[in-house]
C-alpha cells in the first residue's frame, strides 16, 4: 500500500501552511470527484480499477497465449509518450535486471520498444534484432496518427508480412487504439487486426490501467490482475476527504505549498535502477500536466547511489529551488549478505554479515539527512516491495495526485496543447499534405 511521509518537509514550511494546503487539496479533490474542472472529459481514468472488465485482462491474457502457442520470442511494442510509458516501467521494475542474459526456453518473450523515437540508426538496429526472431507486434496509438509511431509500425508491418504472409501477420499484430477514429483504427479494421479500445475520456498519460499498459505487461510475463487489484486499493484510499488517510492530497499539498516557497524543480529519487522508467513515466505525467500557462514545477528524476556520483553535487550545493521525492521500496525481492575477508585488504570488514540493502537504506537515510541540510526538502512515497500489486497502487496514486495538484496549480491537467507545436513545425519542414502554406513560412526563417 502507498503512504506519504513530510516529515522531510518539517524544516521547511509550518505546520500552519502545510494545513492550509491540505484544505486547498481536499478542494480540489471535490473538483476532481465532481468532475466540475476543466478537463472534466478526461476523468475517465478515476475508476478503471474498481470498473475493470474480465473481458480486458482475459482478452490480453489470450493474445498472449495464442502468441506462446506459436512460439512468440519477441513482441515488438510500438508507441510513444502514455502510448509507451507505462509498459515501460513496469516491466523494467518487475524484470531481472539481466533477463535478455540468462534468458531459457519457455520464458515470456522479450519485449521489445519502438515508434519512441525517430533514430534510423534505432530502428536498423532493432530490425537486425528481429531479422531471426519468432515476432510479433503490438502497435498502440490513441490517435491513431502520430508520426513516430506510425513510421515504426509501416517498417515492422513490412517486416512481418514479408516474413510470415499476410494472413499470418495478421494474427501476429495487435492494435491498441481509439474505437471508431484514426487511421490505425481504420488500418486495422481493413487488415483484421485484434483490438483494444483506448476510451475517449482516458488522456495518453493516464492510460498504463488500461490495454496500453496492461496488454504488454501481460505479454512480458507479470500478472495485470494483480496490477489491477493494487490500484483498486490505491483507488479506494485516493477518494478518501480525509487527509490523514489520503496520501495523494498530502503529496499535491506538499509539493504546491513547496512551488509556492519558490522550489520549481521536484527530481523524483529512487535507490533501485529497476526504477528509473518509474521517473521517465512521472515525469510525464505530472509535466505534461501542470507546465502551461507559464506555471508548473519542472519534473527530473534521478537513480541513488548512481546520480549522487553525477547530480549529488548539484542537489547538495546548486541553486536551492529543488524538493525531492523520494520513492521507497521497503523489502528487498533479494538477499545479499556481504561476507568478513580474512585479509581484510579492502577495509570492508566493517560491513560483514550487514546486507546490501542494509548499506542502500543507510545511503538513503544520509543522503536524506545531507540534502535537507543543504536546503533541499525531502518528500517520501513508500511502498512494500517491487510487484505488480505495488506498481498498480503506485500508478494509481501519483494519477490521482496529478489531478489534485493541477487543479491546485490552477491549470487543466488533461489537456496538452503545447504538444502541437513540434509537431506542425516538422510537418511543414516534411511537405505533409495540406500544410503547404506552413511549409512556405517555415523555409523563409531557415
Ligand atoms: O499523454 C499524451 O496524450 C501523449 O503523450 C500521447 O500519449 C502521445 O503523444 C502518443 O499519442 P498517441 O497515443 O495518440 O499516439
């Protein structure tokens, strides 16, 4: 289960203001429970785990063994941005972290990323991976148009109906898309593809719950009803107007009351490389939701021990407008005892019979320790143990915290309209149809 802890904030802000803040959260929970905000068309990701359908986990689940019954090695996950986040992570947390290494028959297939990027020299590379490979795909876009996707799904699309026919291709592709618009829906339908519906009220960001994230974690081995049964937890305990019982309206209030004492960047820190994509995912989410309208706190991430050897520096003595949080796994999956050497040479003997985690807990709490001493504040969300139950709990509350905290933040937090921009510049800079006037405009400032 996740829990909040401020007690790293405790030197920073008064209890007075941070009561207040809680107030102005628990408002803002009543916008988001009441759907009266801007943005109020896009909530539909507040109940997908107590409105989970048999037919979405069985329906991934059949995809997945209809692929191990022809001997499916590598799946091949096409999206970007919420279209590939959340998988991302989540299997990256939950894998071993040499699984492509120590690899045996009858493992789950790797999966696989493309269409996040638009790197020849990625997808070449990725084609040379596939070229002896048992392969299939699953190409994710809610709008069915985006670019980066689409130019990686036309290349694997090639590739697997050249190598198995068309027929077979088409058993061997899965779609996961907005129901009726698009023209991946539209492709899809022609070609016979199986299916998933992205729902119309569930923004890119807040779609891992739903066959975006769940139909690739479940291709990858783990257990999405557990997933599931984690967020319907998290579910529960994010609509409580209670705030001691509420962890994602003491997150939003604390990193609010924090933005307004002038700290503009929040990193999110884990101690577990395992959750470095939990970073990517965040960063995301709370980033593409609260920067506009010229406000926001800017989202980094980091990975402890690692980065204190690269951005320790900065975060201890650079510019004081950070606040961390940290996400902490209480229970290690593993056990390391660090063993006592006879000759000692090493001078590690002080740590024998200690275990490894024991020296990454201590690591954490000085860390802790040293980064409010130098003026960084230090917020805490805990879970029990690298898992499918925790990840699903862990999703759940940072989205229910994002909600919360934009409307705090006094922005929409569903809409990404500075998104486009990029995108119409690259479209005039490639000649799409229909923006040659764009074209002509972009060419005259180059
Ligand atoms: O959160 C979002 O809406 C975006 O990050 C999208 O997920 C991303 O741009 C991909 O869009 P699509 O799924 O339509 O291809």
């Amino acid at each position: 289960m996740v829990k909040f802890n401020a007690a790293g904030c405790s030197q920073f802000v008064s209890d007075t203001r941070y009561k207040e803040y809680l107030s102005k959260a628990v408002r803002a929970l009543d916008v988001v429970e009441k759907e009266s905000g801007e943005g109020n068309d896009f909530l539909g990701w507040k109940h997908i785990p107590s409105q989970m359908t048999e037919d979405i986990l069985s329906g991934c689940e059949a995809v997945r063994d209809s692929w191990k019954a022809k001997g499916v090695d590598i799946v091949v996950v096409i999206g970007i941005g919420g279209s590939y986040l959340g998988a991302k992570c989540a299997i990256e947390a939950l894998s071993h972290s040499f699984a492509s290494e120590i690899r045996k028959d009858g493992d789950a297939p790797r999966v696989v990323f493309a269409g996040h990027n638009l790197s020849e020299e990625y997808i070449c590379e990725l084609m040379d991976f596939v070229q002896n490979g048992n392969v299939a795909c699953v190409v994710i876009s809610k709008s069915g148009t985006t670019t980066e996707p689409a130019v990686a799904f036309r290349i694997m699309k090639q590739f697997i109906e050249k190598k198995y026919g068309k027929k077979e291709a088409a058993e061997r592709i899965v779609a996961v898309t907005d129901k009726a618009r698009g023209a991946l829906k539209s492709l899809s339908t022609q070609e016979g593809y199986r299916t998933f519906v992205i729902e119309d009220n569930v923004g890119g960001r807040y779609s891992v719950l739903t066959p975006v994230g769940l139909l690739p974690i479940c291709l990858a081995g783990f257990d999405i009803r557990a997933m599931i049964a984690g967020a319907l937890e998290a579910e529960k305990q994010c609509e409580s107007t209670s705030v001691e019982e509420n962890p994602a309206l003491q997150y939003a209030a604390m990193r609010n009351l924090l933005y307004d004492e002038g700290k503009k960047t929040e990193i999110l820190v884990s101690f577990t490389p395992k959750l470095q994509y939990l970073g990517e995912w965040w960063k995301q989410l709370y980033g593409e939701s609260e920067g506009k309208d010229l406000k926001g706190i800017f989202p980094a991430s980091v990975v402890f021990t690692t980065d204190l050897h690269s951005m320790g520096q900065y975060i201890q003595q650079g510019e004081r407008t950070l606040m961390e949080t940290v996400v902490t796994v209480k229970n290690s999956n593993r056990s390391m005892i660090i063993e006592s050497d006879a000759q000692n040479l090493d001078g590690l003997n002080f740590l024998a019979g200690k275990h490894v985690e024991h020296c990454n807990a201590m690591a954490q709490l000085g860390t802790k320790l040293a980064h409010i001493d130098g003026g960084v504040p230090q917020l805490e969300v805990s879970i029990e143990r690298l898992c499918e139950k925790e990840l699903g709990g862990i999703f759940y509350f940072f989205e229910k915290a994002c909600g919360i905290s934009g409307y705090m933040l006094g922005v929409n937090p569903f809409n990404q309209p500075g998104v486009e921009a990029y995108k119409k510049n690259m479209f005039a800079l490639l000649d799409k149809p229909g923006y040659e006037e764009q074209s002509k405009e972009i060419r005259k400032r180059l």
